[in-house]
C-alpha cells in the first residue's frame, strides 16, 4: 500500500480502521458501514489496487491474490440489524458470525440452515464460499438460504438486490450471482436471511459397516425408503470408523422417534443414537489437507463409487454425503495431476463434476470442469465480471478477470 | 429475403403464422391490458430451430419474444411492436426420467401438470404448481420462476430446475447449472431463473423430481372475517407449523367459487376460510394436523375440518385453483394483483387494501397464498367504463405502495413483465437498476432479446387496452 493510500484511507475512516496484520504486509481496513467499503473501494481505484475483502480472514491461505492486495475486512460491521421472528426473516451486517447468529435467533427456537466452515465463519465468508454443508440435503443450497442483499460493486457503487420477504421474482437476482462470488463481484455489507423452526428433537443413528460398498448399499435404501431423513453420510477413515453411516432425523419428538424406527427396520443391525440440542448440522471433520468433492446423479454412483476407489484408494478419507449425492475425500497433498485428470474423465463420464475445496479460486474450480461446458459459461461470468467490477479490482486474480 | 421469408425458408409452412387473423391471439398473454401486433409467430421444433431463428431475428435487426403457453399474468410474453413471437409450445417432450436420481429432462413446452403425470409411476411429482399448471407451460414457469400452493414447503421453480439449456441472442447454446444442483463459478441458471426470456430462450431444462408423500390431509378453517384468518397464518408461522400449504380465500371469492361450476363446499356463511394441506409421514402430518387445529381453534376459527381422501381433497382444491375463472361471475373484467409481504403484516396491509379499493368504489375479492405473504388482490370491473379503468389502475398503484411501505416486494411469483416495470423505481434506485441493465447486455449487447421487459423503459411501442379478464 502506498503512502498516499494508506493516508487517504486513515483520513476517510480514521486511524482505528487500519489494523496491523501479522501475516500482511500492510494493514487490513476495517470499515463500519457501506458507505465507508464503497469509499475504500473507490480510493483503491484511484491508486490502481486490489481489494481482497475478507471476514474473520481465516480464508487467506488459499486466497493467491491477497499479498498483492488491498485487504478489507468486514469485522467491524458485525450488528444484528433485525431479527423478524415472527416472519422468520433475519437481516444482518456482512461481518456478524454465524456463532452469533445462532445465538440469537435460537432464542426464537429458530435457526439459519448455513452450515460455518469453521467456528468464527462469520456470514458474509460463508456467502462467499458457499459451500453447502450437511444442512443443503434437506433445506437447500447456501444461496437459498438468502433473500436479499446489499453489496458495494467494483466500480465503488452501493447496490441491492432482493428483499425481505420470503417470495419474491422482481427484476433479475442478482443475489444467485453474488452467492458464491467469492467477493469478485461485489463486497457484501448486509444480507436478509430465511430462517427456520429449531427441531423439538435431533437426533442421529450410526451403525458401522466393514467396508465402504457395505455402507454405501445400505445408505442408498435409506434414502429410497426414508422420505424425512435430515442427513444422511457415509464415512470412511474417520474416527476410527472403517466404513460408518450416520443418519440424521430431526422434526416433531413423536415424528422422529417413529424415523428411527423405521431406519432401524430398513435395515436391521446394531444403531447407536445420539441426540443433539442444537441445530439440526453436522459438520464433518477434516479428510485431509487437499479435500477433493465429486458431485454426480444419484444414478451414477454405483459405478462411479468403485471407480474413485480404484483411482485414489478405497481407504483414503472420505464424507459421502448421501441425500446430495456427493462424496469428499482428502489427500495429504495436492493430489498428483495424473489423477486429477483421470478423475475429469471420469467426471465427464457420469454426468458429476469434481472440486478442489482447499483452492476456492475460479481457476481451480473452472480447470475441473466439463470442458463441454466451459467456453460460453466462461464468456459469460467474465462478462459478468466486467459489467460489475470494471477495473477487476475485486478479486483480481480470479480466472474471471481474464 | 425479408425477415419473414427468411423464417418461411427455414420453418415447415405450419410453423410460421404471419395473417393478421392468425396474429390476433398473440397480442398479448393472460394480462390483456397491454396488445402488440408480432410481425411473425414461429413455432420452432428443435434447439437448432430456435438458434436459426434468432440469427436470422439478430441479422435483420428484429426484436423477438420467447411464448410459452401465453398464461403469464404481468405480460412478460407480449410481443414486441414489429416483432417475432417465438412459440415453444411444440417442444414439449419428456425426453428422460431417471427415477432414482429423481430427475427428468424435458423441453420447454411441456405442460406443467403433464410433468407429474410422467413421473407418477415412478412415484414422483413435479413439486411447483401455479393454478394454470394444467395450461401452463415449463418454459413459462422458468421465466417468470412460477410458484402455486406448494411453494410454501417445496419452493418456487427456481428450487426444481437444476440446469438449463438456453439459446442466446447471438445464437449461441450455453448450458447454464448442472442436474447436480452445484454451481461451477457464477450461478448463471441462478441468474437465469425468473429472467422473463430477456437473458435467452431456454430449450432444454433437467428438472427436479419429488417423491410423493406417504400421507396428506388438507384441512378446511373458516372465520368470521378476513382479519382473524390472517392472524391464524402469523401464527401459525411463528408457531413453527410447517405445512405444504396455506391459502386464503376471502367472502367475495368464496361467493364467487360456490355460485360456480368450480363448487368446493366452502361456507358461504364465513368471512374468510383458510386451506391449509400437510404431507409427509404419518406420524408427521399427524402431529401437525393435531397442533393446527389448536392453534386455529384459539384463533376463533368457526370449524376446522379436514380430510385425507384423494376426492375430497380435489373438491377442495378445486374451489381455491378455480377462484379465478370463478370471478368471471363478477364482473365482465378481472385485474389480478401480485405482491409479497412480510407475513406478520398481512391483516393490517388487506385492511389497506380494502379501504384502497372502498375508497375508489371497485369490487376486491381476495384469494392468495396467505403462509408466504403473497397476496392476490382481485378487482372486478367493467372495462369498457374508461372511468373504472382508470381507478382501477390508481387503485394498483397504490396497493403496491402499501405494500412497498411495510417491506414487501412487487411480485411474488408473476413477474415484472410490462406491467410492473413503472414500479421498479419504487424498489430500487438508479444504481440498483443500472447493475441490472449491464448483466443483460452480457447475455444480449443489441437488446432485442424480449425486450422492454424487466426493467424501466418507455412503453412507446405497446398499446395499452383496458385491463380484461384473466385466468391463472
């Protein structure tokens, strides 16, 4: 960061909003509000810099464009702008936490279906990221979760899509676009969030198997016979498990106790079951360094299931995530190109698509793609870039920027 | 070659209508308020007809407009002044259903209910159901993301359609999303979902498919008034009642339903009655029938019944998905609003609206998906009386104000199309509007892609009619 922009910032918003960052080499700006990211983003304009927006700033090691970046952090815009139980509707600052969040709708007995992906996740990280947890088999993806939003674009301009009312078709959704962004179209400063009922009881069944197929076979009738399970995960190489199916049900107390008989009569054998106070979630331990997902039809993972074996090892980590047919498994280190691209072909094959969790850049999420696919969709996104961050200062080194 | 000899070139001779009688029906969609006379209607059989189309539409510098069934209330599918209408109605296949991944691929023509009758034996549905869903079509329910009844529980169209394959303005074919459900990068289907055909013609959509319930009931509540019915809704909500359906019908529209062919039983005698369906587990739907009732009984609710035979049910249904053709009773024209509102303001905003329509003497009749906010305020009128048509318009504008002021939105679930565009502004300032312009000209730099739709424009080129009588 320059003098003169280090001046400019710490005139516009004062001494306190430049905080030293240990792995940074120059300071992190922490606005209050929008009016102050639009004003960061347009002085960065002016001197010809990145903005890299960041939450809690966990993210970082994976992000390759922040050494060279401004970095904006929303920390500072944490409040709970409105929480409308009776609408079950919740508007908050980009930076509050999804722990703090919890909080305080669960005081309402009600919940955001957001999975964090760590425990400061704060909500504008989530959005950005967008990774669907265990929550998305039942509730839906992160970006249904969201209603509206108000962000501050490329060009320095505070802009709002969406509403505050769970229905709404009134212009384009911009929203879909900004929700898995990764802050390259816009920063966010504030969204409105769908909330839901806490579930009078959670609970979850285990049952280990000797092998993954084992598992698997069972998972698969489970999600045939079972209509109302919430989760639904095979794990393997975790906790000391071979091959383990957790099946999680949540809903009314007479309701659940009545799935867990029937999961218990769909398949016979020793359950274990825990109960669990909280939300309905379940967040997976770590596989591994380098977490490779593969999402395909439900269709298709007979076949594909044995061939993922038989490229990366049948006891490498791994989360398979049932209900949404998709299955992470980790690796130590990046895994070997080779079998990445064995991995693509086979991807191609099944109609599935592979992600690189550990590397959230379009490049790496972009290179995995169907090739089919990616030319026009390509052209589009970059279009897209260019319409809402002309300068490509958000984000720069995204494949979106050219 | 002219535009239209280029299009007879390329198309069967049926498939292309140009006769000033044969046009006439395309004018408009189910919003007859607003005519437009295409140069053309084509009724493309392929994706590669829909891309040879709008090349040639692209080269001679012709505006063109994608149709579904033309059930679309906001005028989304109203041809542009000197343009071609693209009809889709003749794509309309099932091309694949794969139970087990619970999906199908269709084409865009397809009838919404015919979807469901494909997928039955399997033991599937297609969850979104608007009332037209025995007319209206897939495609049209993508561009204006449809809901119905069931989006309460299941979601609008936007939760069912995982990816499509549209054609843009310069021909190209892009497949936008995945049957997967994950985005790769920018959600663009995301983006695409309720973009009213101004971002491209979709031909080719891989759809959701939802298993059907092992038990529903659909249980009947009538109130004295309007106002302790939509009280029952707020609470029902803050409850934490989930239920697959809640729907509300006010006097008028019970009057109307019960002097028609649609008759479901509803009592005549009440203010207001709810319909509110459960489905899922016995055990589930149990519960939740058990604690509805409770709930609608401290409510004041006259008498809760409730059934779970098919028959019944239909009867039931079929008052509330034929309240519309029922007003035609009413009145000789019909004006069907559209607006959201958060649910805890629904009883104050109805008494607004009430008083709106008292205030300008129009008959209202409400009948709208009351458990997310979506109201449906219905005006009876005369159109040929140019002075009821001009208080019926003010009387629009200013229960979407009404809306506006408490938190709403100005659709929930027909669109912006020609007719709500004048409002825009109402929501959003010239920043938010102009983010939108520049993601339309990615998709479509000359514009001639439906345009005018959407987003603000002049309406120089559209003829505006009185308001006539819709179904949906």
């Amino acid at each position: 960061m320059s003098g003169a922009l280090h001046d400019t910032l710490r005139n516009m918003l004062g001494a306190d909003a430049l905080v030293r960052d240990p792995d940074h080499p120059t300071p992190v700006v922490t606005p209050v509000d929008a009016a102050g990211i639009a004003a960061v983003v347009a002085a960065a304009r002016t001197h010809g810099i990145a903005v890299v927006p960041i939450g809690t700033g966990r993210g970082l090691r994976t992000r390759r464009d922040a050494r060279e970046a401004l970095l904006l952090s929303t920390r500072r815009m944490n409040r709970i702008v409105a929480h409308e139980a009776g609408d079950l509707t919740l508007t908050v600052e980009a930076g509050a936490s999804l722990r703090d969040i919890a909080r305080v709708v669960g005081g309402a007995h009600q919940f955001v279906a957001i999975d964090p992906v760590h425990e400061h996740s704060t909500i504008g990280g989530a959005l950005a990221a967008a990774r669907d947890g265990a929550f998305a088999g039942r509730c839906g993806p992160v970006r249904d979760q969201v209603l509206g939003m108000t962000v501050v674009n490329g060009d320095a301009r505070i802009t709002k899509s969406g509403g505050r009312v769970v229905k709404n078709v009134t212009g384009y959704d911009l929203v879909r676009l900004y929700v898995g962004s990764l802050g390259t179209l816009g920063i966010l400063t504030e969204v409105t969030l769908r909330l839901r009922p806490l579930p009078e009881r959670h609970a979850v069944l285990v049952r280990d198997f000797e092998t993954y197929a084992l598992a698997f076979d069972v998972a698969r009738r489970l999600r045939h016979e079972i209509a109302d399970l919430t989760t639904l995960h095979v794990v393997v190489g975790i906790d000391g498990a071979t091959a383990r199916i957790r099946a999680g049900v949540a809903g009314f107390t007479r309701s659940v106790a009545a799935t867990l008989d029937r999961i218990r009569k769909a398949a016979d054998g020793t359950w274990a079951l825990s109960e669990s106070a909280s939300a309905p979630t379940w967040i997976p331990p770590a596989v591994g360094t380098y977490r490779v997902a593969v999402v395909a039809p439900h269709s298709r993972w007979a076949t594909l299931g044995p061939s993922i074996d038989a490229l990366f090892g049948s006891f490498v980590p791994t989360i398979h995530d049932v209900l949404r047919g998709e299955r992470i498994f980790g690796c130590d280190g990046p895994p070997p190109s080779a079998r990445m691209a064995a991995l693509d072909v086979l991807a191609a094959s099944a109609d599935a698509r592979v992600l690189l969790l550990d590397d959230p850049s379009f490049e790496s999420v972009l290179a995995a793609t169907m090739p089919a696919q990616l030319p026009d969709g390509l052209d589009l996104m970059r279009g897209i870039k260019r319409a809402l961050d002309p300068d490509g200062i958000l984000a720069p080194r995204s494949t979106l920027a050219d | 070659m002219s535009v239209l000899d280029r299009l007879r070139a390329l198309l069967p001779k049926n498939a292309c209508l140009s006769g000033p009688a044969q046009l006439l029906v395309y004018e408009c969609d189910a919003l007859t308020h607003f005519r437009t006379r295409p140069l053309a209607v084509v009724f493309p059989a392929s994706t590669e007809d829909v891309q040879s189309i709008v090349r040639i539409c692209r080269d001679e510098g012709v505006p063109f407009t994608p149709r579904g069934a033309g059930t679309g209330l906001s005028g989304g599918a109203t041809p542009a002044e000197g343009g071609v209408l693209i009809e889709l109605s003749r794509m309309n296949r099932v091309l694949s259903i794969d139970a087990e991944s619970r999906l199908a691929v269709v084409q865009p023509g397809l009838i919404n209910a015919h979807l469901s009758d494909a997928a039955r034996p399997y033991g599937l549905h297609y969850a979104p159901d608007p009332s037209s869903q025995t007319a209206c079509s897939l495609g049209g329910n993508v561009a204006e993301n449809a809901g119905g009844p069931h989006g309460l529980k299941y979601g609008s169209t936007e939760r069912h359609v995982l990816a499509v394959k549209a054609v843009l303005s310069d021909g190209r074919v892009v497949m936008l999303g995945h049957p997967t459900g994950t985005s790769h990068g920018l959600d663009l289907r995301g983006l695409f979902l309720g973009s009213e055909g101004t971002l491209g013609i979709a031909t080719e959509l891989v759809v959701r498919l939802t298993p059907n319930p092992e038990v529903t009931e659909t249980l009947l509540a009538p109130f004295r008034t309007l106002r302790p019915a939509c009280e029952a809704v707020s609470t029902l909500i803050r409850e934490g009642i989930s239920a697959a359906a809640i729907e509300a019908l006010d006097d008028r529209t019970i009057a109307a339903v019960e002097a028609s062919v649609f008759r479901a039983g509803y009592p005549t005698d009440a203010g207001a009655v709810l319909l509110i369906e459960f489905d899922g587990t016995e055990e589930d739907v149990g519960e939740s029938v058990a604690r509805t009732r409770a709930l609608l009984e401290a409510a004041g609710a006259m008498s809760i019944s409730s059934t779970r035979d098919p028959e019944q049910r239909k009867v039931l249904w079929r008052g509330r998905k034929g309240a519309f053709g029922a007003m035609g009773r009413l009145a000789p024209d019909l004006y069907v609003q559209d607006a959201v509102v958060p649910r805890t303001k629904l009883p104050e905003v109805l008494e607004k609206v009430c008083a709106i329509c008292d205030a300008h003497g129009l008959r209202l009749a409400n009948v709208f998906h009351a458990g997310d906010g979506n109201l449906h305020p219905n005006i009876s009128y005369d159109g040929r009386d140019p002075d009821e048509v001009e208080r019926v318009v003010r009387a629009g504008r200013e229960i979407i104000e009404a809306c506006l002021a408490v938190g709403g939105s100005l659709s929930g679930e027909h669109g912006i199309g020609l007719e709500k565009q004048e409002f825009m502004p109402l929501l959003f300032n010239d920043d938010d509007l102009d983010a939108m312009k520049r993601v339309r000209d990615v998709f479509d730099p000359t514009r001639l892609m439906n345009p005018g739709k959407v987003i603000p424009t002049p309406r120089a080129c559209t003829e505006t009619r009185p308001p006539k009588a819709v179904g949906t």
